[in-house]
C-alpha cells in the first residue's frame, strides 16, 4: 500500500487524483492541502478518512479547525510543511498553483520523500537546485503534466546516452487559435477560460490562452531530462491527441498518443513504476479522423517566446518571469488587465530586473517577490493583483 498525501486536493488536479486513490486498492490517502477552501477540504477528509489536513490561509485553517473535530489542522506555510514532514507518506503529489509549491517540493524532497510534480513552477523557479536536491537525497520526482509524463514515459525507453535528438511538447493552442493580436485586445476571461480540449483551474487555463503554459513546459523539461533548450521544441496539435514526441539519432521518433484526460498520468505518476486500469475509452484514431499540427505562433503569442528567452538568460530569470506572469494573469481574471497586457507586463518586468546568478533558495524567494513588487507596479492604475 503506497501512502499518498495531496497538496492541493481543491483544485482541478487534486480532485481527479482523489479520484484515482479513490478507484486503488494500492493506494492510501494520508494526507490533504489546500490554499482557502476550508469547507471542500474538510470534506474530503471525512471522506477518506484523512486526519491530517493544512490550509495555507490561516483564517481558512481557523474556521476548519472549528468546524471540523475529526483530526488535526494546520495553518500557514509552516504547517504546510509540518504536514509533509511529519506525516508519514510514501510520495507527495503537489498540485499547488504557482511558486507557492517550490517550498513544500523542496520540503518533500529534503525529507527524501518521491514527489509526483503537477506544479511545474517547482522546475521553473528553481529547477537547478530542485534536481541537485532530488539526487542528493534519493527521492524521484515524477511529472504529473501530461506532457512531461508522456516524455518521461517514452525517455524511459530509451537506456543508452546521446540516442534522443530532439524533445517534443504539443500544445493545443488554447481557445484563440489562428487569431491575430489585434483579435486578442478585446477578448474576455470567460473566452480565455474555455478551453476546447482540457479540463484545468483558473491559472494554467489563462497560461494556455497565452501559451506561456508552454514556455513554462520547455524550462519545466530541461530540468526533468537534461536536455539543452535548442533540443526542446513546441507543436501546436489542437486534437491533444498527441501529447509529446523523442526524435532519436536514428532517424526514428517514438510519440505518446491518448485523449485528454489528466487521470491517465495522474495515475501513472502515482503507481509509478506500475501502472493501473483507469476508465478511459481505447484511442480510436478513425474515429478523431484526422491530427494536425503547426509551428507556434510566437509573434502573437509573446509569451512562449518570452519564457525562452527567460530561459536561455537563466539565473532569476525564470523566477522573475514566473512571477510576473501570476501577477499579471491574477489581474486579467480580476479584470484589471487587458489579455494581450498580460505578456506586456511580463517583458517590461524581465527588462526592469536582468537575471541574477542562483546560489540558494533564497535568491529565488527574493527575485520573486521583487519581480512580483515590480509587476504590480505596472498594472493599470496601480491596481494590486
């Protein structure tokens, strides 16, 4: 029995995967987290029995902890902490939205714990330590994104050095495929928010409406596989039929291919290295009829091209282009931003800070928190995100 604690079960991650340690006899739930949504997260607690919750927001937690007697609630970022550390669990899955998962990834894995990694900003932010913690310890991390879990799947393949050529992500291309800049001023956050193919939160729907979602996947797949950025590549495949493909030296190249359903390497990540039945329909590929696929568009879309350059700059680039981007996506969904503002904030906050070297975790936590001071001060009328 492998003993799963949840970081993040509110959000859409989080409740697919308590639908996969629902659906396990091999796994049990220990554990659960989430930012403010004390009333759900209590909820799922005496469904599954969990005595063990944390709530970042600390009012959140008080109001847990007097409605719910049945176990223990902790509060804050400590107590986010105290959960993973001093719970006993067999792997974390951290579906936490944004940078405020770097800390309990960094917690788990210091703790030797194996981390199943649905909060990509962990690599974005501080991918170099990250993985230089995970092998000083022993701990796997394992993508939970579909993307990188189908990379990993078919990396996994592959035991000799110097065989893969070239890494391929696909991308869908969100709600506004095709549509030009001048398309994109007007458009709404209830347009930006229906995706046409995967089910996601508020946050990483937005990153795909503006393919940052994408930039942050190539950085996110440099440090998962140790492969240079000019071997990583994007593919717009609206059918998300497709959802990543290795070029190997010979010529051949090997695809991972299934319908959109985040269960599918919610599951892997969690039975890793086994795999487990999940009620999803066989591929039909007469049936979706045809797959297509076309360059990015990174013209119209800036922000795919803004994280590769965030990327190839390294230090606190990356953590500063991260930050930026919550803020500025935290706007548009306020209604404070434009969409198309969204990328304009990002690259006048990258020119407004040049990247720093990164020797510990604390130049990332200060290079965030400039980079999110520095963003907020370039929203219309000042406007707080």
């Amino acid at each position: 029995m492998r003993r799963v604690l949840i970081l993040g079960s509110t959000g859409s991650i989080g409740t697919q995967a308590l639908e996969v340690v629902e659906a396990s006899d091999e796994l049990e739930l220990v554990g659960l987290s989430a930012a403010r949504s004390s009333e759900a997260v209590v909820a799922q607690a005496q469904r599954f029995g969990v005595t063990r919750v944390a709530l970042a927001d600390e009012h959140a937690a008080a109001r847990a902890a007097e409605a719910w007697t049945g176990g223990e609630v902790l509060a804050g970022g400590e107590g986010l902490v105290r959960l993973i550390t001093e719970t006993e669990c067999d792997l974390v899955l951290n579906a936490l939205v944004g940078a405020a998962g770097l800390g309990p990834t960094v917690a788990a894995l210091g703790e030797g714990i194996d981390v199943a990694l649905a909060n990509k900003e962990s690599l974005v932010v501080g991918g170099d330590l990250v993985m230089a913690l995970a092998e000083a310890t022993g701990a796997q991390v394992i993508p939970v994104d579909s993307e990188h879990s189908a990379l990993f799947q078919l990396v996994a393949a592959e035991r000799r050095p110097g065989t893969i050529d070239r890494l391929v992500v696909t991308a869908s291309g969100g709600p506004f495929l095709g549509r030009t800049s001048a398309e994109l001023e007007g458009v709404t956050v209830e347009e930006a928010l229906a995706h046409p193919t995967w089910r996601m939160g508020g946050k990483n729907t937005i990153d795909s409406a503006t393919l940052m979602n994408k930039g942050l996947e190539v950085i996110e797949a440099h440090h998962l596989f140790g492969v240079a950025y000019e071997q990583i590549d994007v593919l717009v495949h609206p059918q998300s039929i497709v959802h990543a493909m290795v070029h190997l030296n010979d010529g051949a190249s090997l695809a991972h291919l299934g319908y959109p359903d985040m269960r599918v390497p919610i599951s892997y990540a969690l039975h890793h290295p086994e795999r487990a039945d999940v009620p999803v329909p066989e591929l039909d590929l007469a049936a979706v009829g045809e797959l297509t696929f076309r360059a990015p568009d990174t013209g119209t879309f800036a922000c795919l091209r803004l994280a590769r350059a965030a990327a190839v700059a390294g230090g606190t680039a990356p953590c500063v282009l991260n930050a930026a981007n919550e803020v500025a996506v935290e706007a548009f969904l306020a209604g404070q931003l434009a969409f198309t503002g969204i990328a304009d904030t990002v690259e006048r906050t990258l020119d407004a800070l040049p990247p720093e070297p990164v020797r510990h975790f604390s130049d990332l936590f200060r290079a965030d928190a400039a980079a999110r001071e520095a963003a907020s001060g370039l929203l219309p009328h000042g406007a707080a995100a």
